[in-house]
C-alpha cells in the first residue's frame, strides 16, 4: 500500500459524514459547516427543535419556498444549486428568536483526475514529476503523493514540493527496465481521484531548449548563416552525456520550412540560401543516443543574408 503525504491546500476542515451528496462537520455546539456540489440538490437538516415554528434564514435574509427551494418543517431541500447560495444558513423560532443550528454552507465540485507529467531534465541527475488537477474545485484539496522504484519500499516527497504541484525523485536508476510508479491522489470533501503513471528513466529524457542561440551573415558569402548556441543550461555535462540537434529554418514569407539534424556541436552553418533574404531559425536537443524526446523549440531567430 502506498504511504501517503497529505498537503493541505486550503483551510484544515475535514469529512466526517455525508449526507446524500454533502458532507458536514460540527465546529461548534450549534454550527456546521457542510458541502455541496455546484449544480446539484442539497439538503440542510435543522436538528433538534421544539414544538414551536420554524424559519430559515440566509445571510439573515428569510428564504421562501421556491421552484428550486423546498422547505419542510425540519429540512430545506436546494435543487439545482449554484454559487450565490453559499453563506450562512439558520434555521430558527421567528417567535422566540431562538436559533436552532447555524450550517456554513461551502459550494464546489470533486476534484479530477489528476495530470501527471514525469521528465529528466538533467539526465542522469534526477527526474522531476508535475501534476494539476483538470478542474477548479472551489473547496480545500488534498494532494497525497508517492512512488516507488520496482517493488522496492514507496517513497514520499517533501510537504514543500508537494504543495508546489512538483516532487524531485533523485538517485534514479539508470539504463533500468524496471519501472517508476508515481501515484497522485487529490482529495476533497465531495471526492477524490488518483493518477499512477509509470515511467522507465531512459524513455522520458527531454532536455530544456538550447540557449544563447544567434544567427547572422557572413561577410562575403551571400548565401550563407551561421548558427550558433550553447547547450541547455540545466543539461549536467554535455561532454560526457552529449546531445545532438534539430535545426528548423525558413525565409520570410513562406510558408515551407527545412530541418536538418546534427549531433554534437554548437554551431552550424546554414548554406544555399535565397539571396537577401531574411531568414528565421529556431532549433531543438535531444540525447545524443536517441532516448527520450527532442526538447521544446528555443525562441526563434532571424538574420538578412550578406549582400554587398
């Protein structure tokens, strides 16, 4: 089983029992708080009464039956229900002024499912994992985290990466057929969803774009860029893990564009080129031995062409 890491994302009020589809927590003698989800019915339950009348009340507003509001002696029924009916709801005696139950009413949805994204960045270092929910919940979610390598013990992240929608799994294994189990549960007080994904290291390398790319002419040489760039920055040791390159270039106004692949430089030059035009280049890392994917396009460059 896996061990978990809660982070609390929100204020610290926890499920205690459902009521259909609400959940309410006492937080004082005569107070809950409970939960309902957006576009749904929900059902507030007055509690202990006397033989007196009843009235319910929001935001100290007197609530009146309704197509969508049902009220019974002891119950108000809220259908179809959305944002502007959160607050503070009460029951109580119009006679003797008497409050029976104060609820908190909190609208919101279950989380999704979780989207989790595991890359290695700076192969052969670490792998970094990212995740965020599909949805926007309205309500305090919990985020738990764990993983494991093989079937060896699961491990947890740390309460400060976790909070940051990202945990660092380091040490990795290298050149390994066993695969990571990563598993993110997202818990909330209408539901929870969980994403595992698994993940062998050498199949998710993708490196960060190159930097400090540049294009310009070459004196004399009317058909001719060159091109250059250093590798990524976060990439650990390009000498020894080296990298080769994806070029893209095209001249403006076109809509046709050329690629070229090269391994293991940090500068090319670009020939047979139009004349006087104005070319643009962007340009893409990946490792040197094909593993993983090529990284995400650096920011595109451009450069008019020698002419006398």
């Amino acid at each position: 089983m896996y061990l978990k890491l809660t982070v609390i994302l929100g204020s610290v009020i926890m499920l205690l029992h459902i009521i259909d589809i609400t959940v309410g927590q006492a937080i004082g003698d005569d107070v809950v708080t409970q939960y309902g989800q957006i576009g749904t019915s929900v059902t507030l339950t007055c509690g202990n009464i006397d033989n007196g009348a009843v009235e319910w009340q929001l935001n100290d507003s007197k609530i009146i039956q309704t197509r969508n509001v049902e009220l019974t002696r002891t119950k108000l029924t809220l259908f179809n229900i959305d944002v502007s009916q959160e607050g503070q709801y009460r029951c109580r005696n119009p006679e003797s002024g008497r409050t029976y139950r104060t609820i908190s009413l909190m609208l919101g949805y279950p989380p999704g499912k979780p989207q989790v994204t595991c890359r290695s960045v700076r192969y052969p270092l670490n792998v970094v994992c990212l995740w965020k929910l599909e949805n926007q919940t309205y309500l305090p979610t919990w985020i738990n985290v764990s993983y494991r390598y093989g079937t060896e013990d699961v491990k947890q992240c740390s309460a400060e990466e976790a909070l940051q929608g990202k945990y660092t799994i380091e040490r990795i294994q290298l050149f390994s057929k066993i695969s990571y189990t990563v598993k993110v549960t997202a818990t909330n007080p209408l539901g929870s969803r969980s994403t595992i994904t698994q993940f062998i290291v050498e199949k998710i390398i993708k490196p960060d774009p190159p930097t400090e790319v540049s294009v310009s002419p070459i004196p004399n040489q009317p058909k001719k860029l060159l091109l250059q760039w250093k590798p990524p920055a976060t990439w650990p040791d390009p000498s020894l893990f080296l990298l080769k390159y994806r070029i893209m270039y095209w001249p403006e106004g076109s809509t046709r564009y050329q690629m070229i692949e090269i391994n293991d430089q940090a500068s090319y030059i670009l020939n047979g080129l139009r004349s006087k035009a104005l070319y643009f280049v962007k340009i893409a890392a990946k490792d040197f031995v094909d593993n993983g994917m090529y990284s995400d396009w650096s920011p595109t460059v451009s450069a008019r062409l020698w002419s006398n």
